[in-house]
C-alpha cells in the first residue's frame, strides 16, 4: 500500500513523463510541419532568381553591343531578352542601337527568374560635326589664321582630341586660292573630314555674303537581321514565319534598318552685306567686293 506522499509523488512522476511526451510530440510536429514548408518552398522557388549580364564592350563605340547572361547554363533551359515575350537557347543579344532590353531565364524546372532591365547607351555612330564658311575670301597681307570661324563638336561621345587642319597656315601675301582640309574624331572612332576654300585677294573693298540652307532627311538604310530566335521548324524545314529571315545560325529573325541622315541643300541666296554665320544646316560664303565695282561683278 502507498502512503499519500507516495500517491502524490508518482502522480507528479506521471505528469511530468506526460508533458514531456507532449512537449516532444508538439517539437516533431512543427519540425516536420517545417521541413514540408521549406521543402516545398524550395521545390517552387526559381533555381535563378536573377539573371546575371555582360556586355560586350562598355567603352564608346561604332560597333553593336552584345549582351550575355552570364548565369551558370546547367540550370538554363531557355533565355529571353523581351520580358518573356519570346525564348531562345542562346544566351546572346545584339543590340543595334542604344536602348534596353528585359532579360529573364527559364530553369530546368521551368520556372521563371525576375526579370532585370538592361541598358545600353555607348554606341555611337553619328561622326563629329564642323561648322565653318565653305568659301572664305580674305585680304591680302591680313592676319587670318585657318581655325578663324571654325566650330567643331560631338554630341554623344565627345571629341577625342582637337581637329586637325592641313595646311595649318596659309601665305596671306600672295594672291591665290588655298584648300584647308579639316578633319577629328570623335572618343567612338567616327570620323568628319571637309574642305574649306581660302581667296586671298589685294582688294580693298566691303564683304559680301551668302548662305544655303540645308534640311537634315533620316532614312532607313544598312538592313540587318535582328530580334533572332532558335526554331525548331527553321532547323528542320529551312523556313521561318512571315516577318522572318533565316540567319548563318538557323534562327529566325527580323529584318530592321538602321538610321542615316543626309543634308538636302537649297539654292544660294544673293549676295548681300548683312554678315551671315554659318550653322550646322546653313552653308556660307563671303566675298570681298571692290569699292565701285557693280552688283554684278560681285562673285566674279
């Protein structure tokens, strides 16, 4: 027989051993409960989950830029470079011109990484631009230097260096014509070369201008074959859906253009005293015309 003490003590017992059940099954429960989650978090969960990208080049350039996703290809089953629009196998994409694309990849569980913005705005293709007096008629025995009037510069990449102009003098002490040939480029590499016209005259006289004006026309020119994409059908049939050429690789792709521009020039104006500056779309000449000579002897 057990005595009270005794009683209480192994119903104490008891209830200990009973917590400590509880409390271990409530622990493998939630362990378990836990495991499940990250498992099957884990299983839903991108292998990649940001694409990773180089580009070609990151210096100013005349050339395309190619942008590579640089993530481990083993867990790559397909690439896109339109925000998913369309996929391919290569993990390549030129970009023609400045702009940005949407990259994202496809894992081997086909499931989608975020998509990341990739901007390109280093190629440069435009060449540098001169502004001077196309013909310049100078006084003989005056002082004229042949970078006097001239203006040159570059929007996008800059100047590399300053212009170059051959001869860079002139004799102003004989009469006669010279050509000037000017000449730079820009930090890409493009570029500019015009030839400025020099009258040395001994007149003395007034000087007469005039001008041109020029509309600057963009146009498509230099096809290309861009937006490409592996086709399953295009390897095996050697045809590509409308819209589509088949490239050296066996992709479809777009044919784009890029854009050029050129200067339509309109009819000289006449003569006249009002001095003229010349512009990017405006040509200019001067003349110097002798005191008591005619109207129409100016330009002779």
């Amino acid at each position: 027989m057990y005595n009270e003490e005794q009683v209480l003590e192994k119903v104490s017992k008891k209830k200990q051993k009973n917590i400590l059940i509880f409390t271990i099954a409530i622990s493998v429960f939630f362990i378990v409960v836990f495991s499940i989650g990250i498992y099957l978090y884990s299983d839903t969960r991108p292998l990649i989950e940001f694409p990773t990208y180089a580009l070609s080049t990151e210096e100013w350039t005349t050339d395309d830029i190619i942008v590579t996703i640089t993530n481990d290809s083993s867990k790559i089953l397909s690439y896109s470079f339109d925000g998913g629009v369309t996929w391919q196998s290569n993990n390549t994409y030129t970009m023609n011109d400045n702009g940005e694309v949407m990259i994202q990849v496809m894992d081997t569980k086909n499931k989608m990484s975020k998509k990341i913005p990739v901007a390109v705005s280093n190629i440069d293709r435009t060449p540098p631009e001169m502004v001077f007096e196309s013909t310049t008629t100078v006084q003989m025995g005056s002082s004229f230097s042949v970078r006097t009037g001239v203006q040159v510069s570059d929007k996008d990449s800059g100047l590399s260096n300053n212009y170059t102009a051959v001869p860079s003098t002139i004799d102003t002490t004989r009469e006669g014509e010279h050509q000037v040939v000017y000449s730079a480029f820009d930090r890409a590499g493009n570029f500019v070369e015009k030839t400025r016209t020099i009258i040395v005259k001994d007149i003395v006289g007034r000087t007469y201008y005039r001008y041109r004006d020029g509309k600057v026309e963009s146009y498509e020119c230099q096809p290309y074959l861009c937006n490409c994409v592996s086709s399953s059908t295009a390897s095996s049939t050697g045809t590509c859906p409308t819209g589509y050429s088949l490239n050296e690789k066996g992709e479809c792709c777009n044919t784009c253009y890029k854009t050029c521009s050129r200067t339509i020039w309109g009819e000289w104006s006449e003569w006249d005293q009002e001095e003229v500056k010349a512009t990017p779309t405006r040509e200019v000449e001067t003349m110097i015309k002798e005191d008591g000579a005619t109207e129409g002897e100016v330009g002779q």
